[in-house]
C-alpha cells in the first residue's frame, strides 16, 4: 500500500506541550463560558494579528453569521461566488440576498471594475474573500463602500497572517472572519474569531454568540450558541506558538512547487501579490490549454494515491440550493476558474521529495 497524501494535515502540538496547556483544567473544572484560555487567546490574537478587538467563536462560519448580524444588515449583500460554501450560506440565513460579483483572473479576488455597477438602493455591505490567502484590493473596495455608506466584512479564512503594505490584514474594513478549522493554517480543531477596529461591537458579538444574554436578568436578542471552548483554546494557544515556523516550512513546499512547475505552457500558477506578505495557505493551479485537464491530473494524481481537491468548484452561485430562490449574476470569470483550477497538497511537514513526486505525475 502505498503511502497516502492527503491535499492538507492539520498542525498539532507535540502531544506532551497540548497536555501541558490542559491540565490545569483538571482543577478549575471551567471548560467554556469565557474561560481563562480563551481570553488570553483573544488578547495573544489580537496582537498576533494587529487589531483592536477579536471575539472568538466556536467555528468561522458562526463568526461570520453572527458578524453579519451584529451590523444589521438588509437587503442586499456584494460578495463572490468562488468561495466556501459558508460565505454565501452565512449571507443568505441572515436573510439577505447575495449579489454575485466576478473575480481578478490573476488572483481570483473580487473585481472591484464591476462592483459599484452591482450596487442598487437595496444594497447594504460588501463581503470579499481573501481567496487563498490572497489579499482584496482592500483600498478600492473601501473607497466603494465608503462612497456608498456599505458596510464592509471580509471573509479572511484563508488569510491568517497575512499582512499588505506591512499593516495585518485584520485591520481592514469593518470587519473580518478567521476560521480555525483543523485545515486552516492556524487551527484551534475547529474555530474562528471576528476581528473589527470599533469597540462598540464587542458587547453585541459576545452576546450574540451566547443566546443573546446580555445581563444575568435580560436576553435582548435572538441568537443561537457559538461560543469556543477551553480545549479548543487551548489548542489555539499551543498552535499560536508554532504558527510562523509552520508559514516558513510552507514557503519553501510554495517554492518548490513554484520551482518545478514555472514555465510549463498551459499551467498558470499561483503566484505572490506585490505589497503582501503570504501565509502561503494554498497552491491553486489552473490548467489552461495544458496537456492534461484539470479532472485528468487529479485522477492521476489519485491513482498514486495523492488527493488534491477541485477548490473551488462548484461556484456557490450554481448550488442547488440557491435555484429560484434570487436573481443569480454571471461571472464569466469564475465559471473558467472553477472549471479548470487544483489546489495541490499542501502542509508544513509535506517533504520536498514528495512535492516532486506530484509534479512529475503533473508533468506526466
Ligand atoms: C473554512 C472557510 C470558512 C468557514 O470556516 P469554518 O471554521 O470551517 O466554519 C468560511 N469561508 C471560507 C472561504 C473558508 O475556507
């Protein structure tokens, strides 16, 4: 049987350091509710990330939902079909109708050219993907939304530690979400945290991820439970240590790749944006004119026991579960993407040996 790679492996202490940071729970007998773990994960994140204010959630998309809520929205909500499920799920069970916007062929972000023509008297925020860690063009999409009074939150689930112009990416816009799932690169097993610059939201997203109990005798709003627990901050707390020599071995995998695949005609790689400081999350591939099609290579590679993983296809605009639900926009650029794009494997301890294992199957 042959060794198998599977597209990612999730970071994990070493065994006797994660017990270390549990023990004393032993003794306090306190696993949720606002623990001491997760508030001091709260204040190491917010100066890991560089902003203000974090609130932490049990995972990215309840952080994301409830963000969402905090800022009551209406109408209509910009965002990007090329995404997670969750991006667009987190919009529509808020009540709020997605309008789909295109994305950049080059760093598949959204396509600030055609957002403002999407904007209608309906229109209430913006929320962007850093798509694989890559960056928005944060100032464009903010200069939009400030001339028409939307609100903005970025889907950052992709992009922890990443920073543009030297600033963390935490600081744009209103608001922005971080998963910790166990795939992400920081992982806290599952996970995420809203992070924003306007204190004023700390009281509404601590209570709407508890019921919406705002005081021992009051409930002021209707919410559901979202709130991370101490082993899973404890997790976050172990994993925040190791979390830039994880992004460092992932540099060089990215090099690698990059090393072995560049100048190959029909393979359009990813590639680092200027002004930004990766966290190396992902390696997309399209598959445009090459050799092989994209479904071809991922057979091959699947053959040898190596997964890669079509991600992002589908758009979300094209789940079944959005049919005659709302008026759905063409995106001409992100069907070509989805259609032809592979993230290849991709974690800190895969070896260098087993990078050119896959892109000598690519190479065929
Ligand atoms: C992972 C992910 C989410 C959801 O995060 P969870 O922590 O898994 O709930 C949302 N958006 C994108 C783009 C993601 O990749």
């Amino acid at each position: 049987m042959k060794d198998i790679i599977q597209v990612t492996q999730s970071s994990m202490p070493a065994y006797e350091e994660f017990c270390e940071e549990i023990k004393d729970l032993w003794s306090s007998h306190w696993l949720t509710n606002n623990g001491a773990k997760h508030n001091k994960l709260e204040k190491e994140l917010a100066q890991y990330l560089n902003v203000p204010n974090v609130t932490l959630f049990s995972n990215g998309h309840l952080a994301l939902e409830n963000a969402i809520a905090a800022m009551n929205l209406t109408g209509e909500v910009i965002t990007t079909p090329f995404t997670f499920a969750s991006t667009t799920h987190a919009i529509v069970r808020n009540g709020l109708t997605p309008v789909f916007c295109d994305i950049n062929p080059d760093d598949y972000t959204i396509q600030t050219d055609n957002l403002e023509s999407l904007i209608t008297d309906k229109t209430s925020a913006i929320i962007p993907v850093h798509v694989y860690g890559n960056v928005c063009d944060v100032y464009e999409v903010e200069r939009i939304a400030k001339k028409h009074n939307l609100k903005v939150i970025y889907d950052a689930a992709h992009a922890f530690g990443v920073t543009v112009d030297g600033k963390g990416v935490a600081t744009f816009g209103d608001a922005s979400m971080f998963s910790f799932h166990a795939t992400k690169v920081f992982n806290t097993i599952e996970g995420g945290a809203v992070t924003y610059n306007d204190h004023h939201l700390k009281d509404i997203l601590t209570s709407l991820k508890n019921f919406g109990i705002t005081g021992q005798d009051s409930v002021e709003y209707v919410a559901g439970n979202a709130k991370m627990n101490e082993f899973q901050a404890a997790m976050g707390l172990c994993n925040l240590l190791h979390v830039d020599n994880e992004i460092n071995k992932r540099k060089k995998i990215v090099n690698r790749y990059i090393e072995q695949l560049s100048g190959i005609k029909g393979l359009k790689l990813w590639q680092p944006q200027e002004n930004v400081e990766s966290n190396y999350a992902y390696f997309p591939v399209v598959f445009d004119g090459y050799k092989f099609s994209r479904d071809e290579v991922l057979e091959a590679l699947k053959e040898q026991n190596i997964f890669a993983r079509k991600y992002f296809y589908p758009l979300t605009s094209s789940f079944e579960c959005y049919q005659g639900q709302f008026e759905i926009q063409e995106t001409p650029v992100a069907a070509y993407i989805a259609d032809r794009v592979l993230t290849l494997p991709l974690y800190a301890d895969l070896t260098l040996e087993n990078v050119d294992k896959i892109c000598e199957i690519i190479k065929g």
